[in-house]
C-alpha cells in the first residue's frame, strides 16, 4: 500500500475489496484449467493503436470499444441502445463444429438445436413490445447455420420486410449453402446485408489458409451480384496477420462491402483447443467485472492488439472496404445501456458516461471529506456533493475543482438493477482516479524505476541481478514498467528475456554473464561495446576516444557536481558509464517524484529544478546516444540477456 492510502484506511479498504473479487474470479477459472496471459500485457499497445487510429481518422465509438475505419453497416450502430434493433434464430443447428463457437455457452443449447417453429409469434411479440413494427429498425437472422434451413430463412426475411418493411434486415452465415438461387429468393424477399463468417486457423498450413481465402472471396463475389451490403465478419485470432491482411486485399478487390472483425473469445467449453494454439485469455478479461449476458466468453490476449493493427492496415493501404472493430466489451454496452434505462439516479450527484453508459460518480474517503467539500463550497458548488455513509458523493465534473488539492478521488461505476423487491442503484466498479499532482508524480516513481532496472542490468553482474532474471521477475519488471510508460517491448523480448532466464538458472549463471560484461564493456584490449558517452561520442566524430578526457565525460561530470553529485571516494569510474548515467536519473526521477531535494541548498540544479535538470540532461546526454549504444548492444551481444537489456533500454529511452 503506498503512503496516499495508508492514510485513507476507508477508501483502501474499498479498493482491496474490488481487487480481491477480480482476483477470486481469475484463480476460480484458472482453476478450471483456463490459462490467463499475464496482466494487462497488451494494454499500452493497444492504447497507443487507439491514439495512432483516432489521430489518423478511424472512427472510435463507445469508449474505443467500437473503432471503424470506412463504411459501417448501421445495424452495428443500432446494436447498442436502439430499441429497434434485434437479433433472431430459426434454430442453433450447424453444419460445422467450431472450436470457438459459443452456442454451447448459451442456456438450453441441446434443446435449441431444434427448429423455432413459433419464430412468427416471437416475432410479433417483439413488434408489440416495441410500440408496433413501424418501430423496428435493424431485424438480423443468425444461427446455428440458417441456411440449413433456407425455406424457412427466406420466409423469415419476407414476414418481418412485410411487416416492417422500413427494417434493415442481415442473415448471417457460414456460407457452405450460398447459391445464385438461394441469393435471388433471399434478395427478393427482401434482404439488405448478408455477412459471411469465414474461419482463418493459427493451426492452418499456409496452403490451408490460402484456401480459405480465396472460398471466402469467391463467395463474396457472388454475394455482391445480390445482396446490396455484401460483407464478412469474423473473429481475429492470433498468429494470423499475414493472412488476415491478404484476406482484407482480396476482398477489396472484388469489392467488398466491408468486414467487422471479431475480438476472439473463449466461450468455457474445451479449453484444450485454446492450450494447444498457444491462447491466453486476456488479464483482466474486461475492465469491469459483471454478469454479463452476451454469450462470447472471455476474450483472448493479443486479439484485439492484432484487429486494431488490421484497421490501421487498411487505412495505410487506402482500401475502400469499411473495416470494423468490435471487441467482446462492446458487445457489452448493449446490456449496460439498455439496463440504465429503467432509471437516472440524482443528476446532481451521477452523470451516464456516454462512452461505456455507466451511470458514474466521484467519491472522497476519510481525511478528504472535509477537504473536498469545502473546495466545492467555496466554489459554490456544494449542490453537486452529498455526504453518505463513509464518503463524500460528487458529480464528475467537479474533479476540475479537485486536480490540485492533496485528495485521493475514486470514481464510482454503477449500473441499475431490477430485482424483486425494486430497482436498485448497483456500484460494479470503484477505480482510483489521479488528480493532476499524483498522477505526475505517480510517472517520475515509474521513470525512476525505470531508470533503476537499467542500472542494474548494465553494472557489473552481482548475484542479486542473476537470482531476478533467472526467477523471471526482471522481465517482469521489464514489462510492467515499459506498460506503465505507454512503450512497447518489441516481439521479440519474450524469446530473448526466456532464453536468458533459461541460462541464468542453471550452474555457473552469474560466472557466464561476468565473462560476457567483461567482454562486451571491458575488453582485452578494447570492449566490443563501450559503455561510456565519451568514448561513443567522440568516436562518432572522429575524435580520440580517451577516458575522463574527452569533452562528453567532462560535461557529464560538471553536470553532476552540478546536482550535488561526484564519484565516490576511493574510485576512479569515469560518470560517464552508461549504468552511471542511468543511476544519475533515477535519482533526478526520485526526487521529482518524492519532492525530495537532490543535493543541498548549496547547490543550484540546472534549470533551477530536478525535473528540469532531468530534461537537461536527458536531451545534452542520455537521450543523445543511450538508442544508438543499445543497437549495438543488440548486436554484439551473445548472452540473450544483454539482448533483452538492449530492447528494454531502447524502449525506454
């Protein structure tokens, strides 16, 4: 716990509670057999994919759940909230056996199987409950395979366009009994769109692949002659960008509609099929846990990095398809929406997020009470709070109020409930929110860790360094902190930082990487890779690369006597060294983020502050040559560990 809430016993005590239920959850399933990657591993990523996308023209819906690059088919923005919109099925019988299909997960599956011979009255029923079938909007027909059934289908489409004929009307399937006669009735009767699923397998040959995609295309192209909004929709499956992005080519060139690409799911019923793929389900599957309805599953790790990579292929390479990402959370706006309905809690106190549709608000704890209400009060804003309980409830807009005072604000997710006894107001989520102060404090901690694990990583090889890769936590740590920085790691980390760990554990590690420092930083006679600023700098210009006296290693000391800093006594290392230069700014880092000062008031920091003596020396030194002393690393390096070091020092740098 850090010092902010041991000091809010409350308000911790809230977040424990949140954190435990999410942590029982994830070892309930692992318990199961379900594999889970490790947290939060795609997160930066996939934020900086929703930055480069939104930036760049895509169009982000719902909180970044919903990102579109071109034409987006209207019944997938009727899918959340409209109440016109919805989904039926003749029966849940299909012609194939997907191993991610997530029928089986729905209730009364077996019974299912069977033909709906009451989808008329079904039909009717949701006419009425609508107001009457002027009311509809969007009507889709899925399965199962509906084509199994095609006389059915085609009477299904014809009934709802006869009584409401102003409806967009989809079928979804597999296509493995389209037909130019089986799309001609399907398009008099009265169909707008028809999405084609099409199953691209990590565990297919590429002969396998290619097969796929040009059935797929193929179909397409006769579905275009037909259906007016010809398009696919699949799930996104690791390890398939190569074929994924031809698919995308092929289909833009016989001119499809577009594609929505599915974030790939577990849905609890073989996990074996996942396991022997390599599948992980993402950590935590959602960012708010609930008893959501929509059948899908869990989603798996790395899918949605790898859709959002594929609309940001096709913008790059113009296609004209629309290309659509829907991830399993956005199929959860729906029931978040539509539940929220039945009430508004006070307007004073919770604003509905227009982005997830949670009904949210701000609350204090324990010593902040008094502080933040008396903020409001003077800013004549105390109708907008209201004590309760143990807390203080405040709309979210008085967080603009709150960013520079020294308070913790968690912001509350509630959604409302029908229950027996009434409708209630269910709080599913409580999140600590930074104010401006901790927030940017909370950054220079996770850069002066940063800067820390470096120098670790490139001193001399000590055990305490050799025990934390061979248990795995370096890369961890590695990780973590590159995430917390919004940076990526490139793939190949995980390969390199396993390998080293692999080397580590066994005998003789600690030896094996003295020999390797030895030789990459201190050579007989010359390193294959020189640590020092001095020596690489100078050798960059053509200048003798002579320690201590070369202008760079001088300017780096005058800079630290600067802070307050000079090489210990009794020691003749140049301040040069790389490891030297990171220790130098983990400790400006620290400062920032402690308020701590670096030295004594006898000594003024460039820039009159560490965070400005920090840049300083970020943009004079480290930030001038750290990237080009880690490509080398990379390259001469023979020990995977002083590779992983490299790629984590770039990222960082």
């Amino acid at each position: 716990m850090d010092d902010a809430l041991a000091l809010r016993p409350t308000l911790a005590a809230w977040l424990a509670e949140y954190d435990e239920i999410e942590n029982d959850y994830i070892q309930r399933l692992r318990a199961l057999g379900i594999e889970f990657a490790k947290p939060h591993t795609c997160d930066a990523q996939v934020a900086r994919l929703r930055a480069e996308l939104a930036s760049g023209g895509a169009r982000v819906r719902n909180a970044g759940a919903s990102i579109c690059s071109g034409a987006l088919s209207s019944a997938c923005v009727a899918c959340t909230g409209d109440c016109g919109s919805k989904t039926f099925f003749l029966s849940l019988a299909c012609n194939r056996s997907c191993y991610f299909c997530f029928n089986s997960n729905q209730a009364g599956s077996e019974r299912l199987r069977r033909m709906n011979e009451h989808w008329r009255a079904e039909v009717d029923a949701y006419f009425d409950s609508i107001g009457g079938p002027e009311n509809a909007t969007h009507i889709g027909l899925t399965g199962g395979e509906p084509l199994l059934h095609v006389q059915q289908a085609v009477e299904f489409v014809a009934y709802v366009h006869h009584r409401a004929p102003q409806a967009h009307i989809r079928l979804y399937t597999a296509g493995d009994f389209l037909t130019e006669e089986v799309l001609e009735r399907l398009r008099d009767a009265g169909l707008s769109e028809l999405r084609l699923s099409v199953k691209l397998d990590v565990a297919d040959t590429p002969e396998e692949s290619r097969a796929t995609i040009d059935d797929a295309v193929r179909k397409m192209a006769l579905v275009k002659h037909f259906i007016p909004q010809a398009m696919v929709e699949m799930p996104v499956i690791p390890g398939t960008k190569e074929a994924m992005e031809l698919l995308l080519c092929e289909l833009d060139s016989v001119g499809a509609w577009g594609i929505n690409l599915l974030e790939f799911g577990y849905p609890f019923n073989d996990w074996g099929e996942f396991s022997r793929r390599g599948f992980k389900a993402k950590n935590p599957p959602y960012p708010v846990l609930y008893n959501w309805n929509y059948a899908g599953g869990l989603p798996i790790d790395e899918s949605e990095a790898l859709a959002l990579e594929l609309v940001q292929f096709a913008m790059r390479k113009g296609l004209g398809l629309g290309v659509h990402y829907c991830s399993l959370e956005n199929k959860n706006r729906d029931q978040v929406i539509t539940q929220n309905r039945a009430f508004h809690p006070n307007e004073a106190l919770y604003a509905q997020d227009e982005g997830d549709f949670f009904f949210k608000t701000l609350k204090v704890f324990d010593i902040d009470i008094e502080i933040a209400y008396r903020a409001l009060a003077l800013a004549g804003e105390e109708g907008l709070c209201e004590r309760e309980g143990e807390c203080l409830l405040m709309h979210p807009s008085c967080f603009e109020r709150l960013r520079s005072l020294p308070v913790c604000v968690a912001l509350s997710y509630n959604v409302v409930e029908q229950r027996d006894d009434g409708i209630v107001l269910r709080e599913v989520k409580l999140e600590r929110v930074m104010n401006d102060l901790a927030h940017d404090k909370a950054q220079w901690a996770v850069k002066a860790s940063a800067w820390e694990l470096a120098a670790l990583s490139l001193k001399y090889p000590i055990a305490t360094l050799v025990d934390a890769v061979a248990s795995g936590e370096w890369a961890d740590a590695a990780r973590e902190i590159t995430a917390n920085l919004g940076v990526d790691l490139p793939p190949s980390f995980d390969a390199e930082s396993s390998l080293a760990r692999e080397s580590l554990e066994q005998e003789g590690g600690l030896e094996r990487l003295k020999t390797e420092a030895t030789r990459l930083f201190i050579g007989a006679p010359h390193a294959a890779c020189s640590p020092y600023e001095g020596v690489r700098r100078s050798l960059c210009t053509g200048a003798q690369p002579l320690l201590f006296v070369n202008r760079y290693a001088m300017e780096v000391e005058r800079f630290c006597k600067s802070c307050g800093l000079s090489r210990p006594q009794g020691t003749n290392e140049p301040l040069d060294h790389v490891a030297t230069e990171c220790e130098f700014l983990e400790r400006l880092a620290f400062s920032v983020a402690s308020g701590a000062e670096v030295a004594d008031g006898a000594w003024e920091l460039p820039g009159g502050s560490a965070e400005a003596a920090y840049g300083q020396f970020v943009d004079e030194h480290a930030g001038v040559w750290f990237k080009e002393f880690a490509d080398s690393l990379a390259t001469t390096a023979e020990h995977p560990f002083y590779r992983a070091v490299a790629m984590y020092l770039a990222a960082i740098s």
